[in-house]
DNA sequence: TTGAAAAGTATACACACGTCTACTTAAAGC
DNA sequence: GCTTTAAGTAGACGTGTGTATACTTTTCAA
C-alpha cells in the first residue's frame, strides 16, 4: 500500500467525505473534490491523470486500509459458530467505524464504471479466498469440501457487504442486521451439509440418517 | 399501474435505454434523456416536476412490468427443489430479457438517491411477502416456521438482484451463477431445518463425501 | 367549429464543468 | 546557493446543464 501525503491524501480524503453524504464515487465533480479538499481545481491534474485515475487510487486506498483490518482479524474463537458470530460482529463494527469507504464499495461494486468495478470484485474475490483459507486452515466446517468453503465464503462476503449499508445508515436495525447475517452463514454451511438430504428427511426431525 | 403513453413514454424510455449503457439514473441529466427521446428538454418539464420526479415514474414503471410478470410465474412444479430451479431460471431469464430494468434497480437499490432507494426496497419487500406467501400456501418446504420463511425470501430476492447484473453482462458465465444461486437457496432452506443441530452431527452424517 | 387545455418548441440566462496555458511558490538535490 | 522539479494558483476557453419566459402546434370536448 503506497501511502498518500499532502494534497493527493486532502483529495482522496475529500472526496471519502463526499460520499458519505449521499453521493456516487463516480459521480463526483473534479471541481467538487478540489473545493471540499481546499484546492485549486488544477491541483487536481498534479496528482491524477483523469477521474478514473482518481478513483482507482481512492479504491486503493480503501483496499489498505481494509487488508490492514482483516489481517487483524485472524484470531477469534474456536467453534465455527463462534467464528461466524465474532466476524460478523467485527466486520459490521469495522463499516460502523469507516462508513465512507463502505458506502463508496457498495456504491461502486453495482456502479457505472466499469473499472472500478472491476477493482472492486477483484478484492472481494480475495478477501473470501482469505476467509476460506482461514475456515479451511482452522477446520472450522469439518466435513465439507474446500470447493463449497470458497463458494459460500464468496457468497457470505457479497452478502456482508450487500448489507452494509443498510447498517450503516440504520442503526436502530443493526442488532437485527446482525442476526439476520449470522444465521445466513449459519444456514448456507449447515444447508452445504445436508445438501442431498431430502427436505422431507429433513423435517421429519432425523437430520443425518437419509436415503 | 398507469400507462404512459406518448412523450412521457418516451422519456422513461429513453432513460432506460442510456441506463443500459453503463449509466446510473440518478446520474441522467434532463438534457441528456430529452435528445435521447428526441425531443426539446423543455418538453421533459411539462410531464415531470423535476428529476426525482422523473426518478420515482421510471421506478413505478418497472415495478408494474416486474409486478405483472411475477403473477405468471404463479405456477410452476410441486416440490422445492424444482420450484427454486425453476424459479431461478425463470427470474434470470427476465433479468436478460429486461437488462435496462435490471440494471436500473440494481444500481438505485444502493444509489445515492435516498428517495428511489426507499421506493425499490418497498418493492422488493413487497416481492419477498409474495414469495413466502407461496411457499407456505404450497407447503414447499415443510417443517418450517413462517417467519423463518419470510426471512429467507428476502435473504433471496435480494441475493438474486445483487447477482443480477453479473448475469446479464456476463454470457459466459450464466449457467455457473444460476447454479450458485439454486445451491444458495437450497442451503438456506435446508441449513434452517437443521439450525440448531450440531455441526459435529451433520458433518458425521454422510449423505455426502467428505475430504 | 371553436376554443381551451395539453404537448411541444425556440431562445436565452446564469452557472458548473473539464481542461488548457501561463505564472508563482515550495522542496529537494547538488 | 543555485537550480531543477514538484505542488499549487490564476484566468480563460468552450461546452453542457437546469430552468425561465414566450411562442406554436396538437388534441379533444362542448
């Protein structure tokens, strides 16, 4: 991560700012930015070629910041559901604390520039490798295939972040959030488990004998 | 839902022509969707009161095509499984056919417009009730709490929607995202029968191969 | 048939934008 | 200290924008 100083930073930060209030990364003025970061418009051409030159150091910038709080992560608890709670917890503490730099991610995953968007899925994609490395390494799931580990991780980190703004901006539903997200990771490995169970099987209350 | 008809239609329409093409609709100018219509940017003032405006009639229009092409997918098979294969397919199967739509909401659902954001999220409640309402009339999957199911729905509509873009713009990988996308709906239904079973349990069970 | 309402057009204004060229100030290397 | 380079500023350009006023055409019911 190469980390920005001076006006570059004042910029990038500037525009963070005017994300958060309600704004698209992509739909941001040069004009804009240099006046929310105190600058002469052309200040801005010192440091970026162009606005997708700028947004992509402004993803980059994210993406540190973000790899840094991930790797902080890799401790927690034992048991898988353990696991799924304390992550969830600290993921949604961690968009509570950065609301910006989630708003721009959810903003720019669905956006209108392709590049940025690009970027974006490129390290969602490695942010669920990390988890289910980590959920492999740890054995937190015994009995499923590392195939199903990475497919659910990238379905749950697509989830997570589906969500973030929601829990951004409503904080009177966080707990609910919350829950919802545990028991959609809860489900999404135990349902992996029973995957060619019958539903009726299921039902009848005798989870593992089938057939 | 009302019909438009004659330069008012014209307008949403060509908003949702330029919406395909890489833009968000918040981000349309008056000017812009005019030419595209064909038409003076005064005209747009004699149909609308300003761009939000503008922004909830092309949202009301969507909802009304959606709305009318959900009650006929109010057939379809008997039990879950083929229910979600065959509801998938069919739910992506618009999203292809209707890719301006699609993006449209897609991109708004998150958007910076708070106002179209409230508007697209009643709707896909609003569909979310309609599926759980289906499920549980036809006892798709039995043994299942009706709140329970109503969450999944949800969980679902919008699990769909947020993959709905990558299927229209990537042919290439349709079949793998509609796979991923019945497995995820199995696995919640499933992994919900057996919530509160142990993982220990399941992972003994072997109704599937392990390792 | 006529006349009012609706739909569409023409012209114009002030403003914000991206970008260009030229100038000034601050940092850094020798 | 001097010079080269980077960072920041000033002013100006053409263009696109939202919107206001005034005008013309179309629609359609009385």
């Amino acid at each position: 991560m190469i980390t920005l100083t001076g006006g570059k930073l004042k910029l990038v930060e500037a525009a963070l700012r005017l994300c958060t209030k309600s704004r698209s990364l992509t739909s941001l003025s040069l004009r804009e930015v240099a006046r929310e970061a105190g600058l002469n418009p052309n200040t801005f051409y010192r440091h970026f070629r162009n606005l997708d030159d700028f947004g992509l150091v402004v993803l980059g910038h994210l993406a540190g910041e973000m790899k840094q709080a991930v790797r902080e992560l890799r401790q927690s608890a034992q048991t898988h559901d353990q696991a799924a709670h304390d992550t969830v917890r600290w993921v949604f503490g961690y968009f509570q604390e950065n609301p910006a730099a989630t708003t721009v991610a959810v903003r720019e995953l669905n956006g209108p520039s392709s590049v940025l968007r690009r970027a974006l899925e490129n390290q969602l994609e490695a942010s669920a490798r990390e988890m289910a490395e980590d959920i492999i390494e740890r054995d937190l799931v015994p009995g499923l295939d590392t195939a199903t580990i990475h497919e659910i991780s990238q379905m749950t980190i697509r989830y997570i972040l589906f969500r973030a703004l929601e829990y951004v901006e409503k904080p009177e539903q966080r707990e609910r959030i919350q829950g919802e997200t545990e028991r959609f990771i809860n489900r999404q490995f135990r349902g992996a488990l029973v995957e060619s169970t019958p539903l009726e099987t299921l039902a009848s209350g005798v989870p593992n004998e089938s057939r």
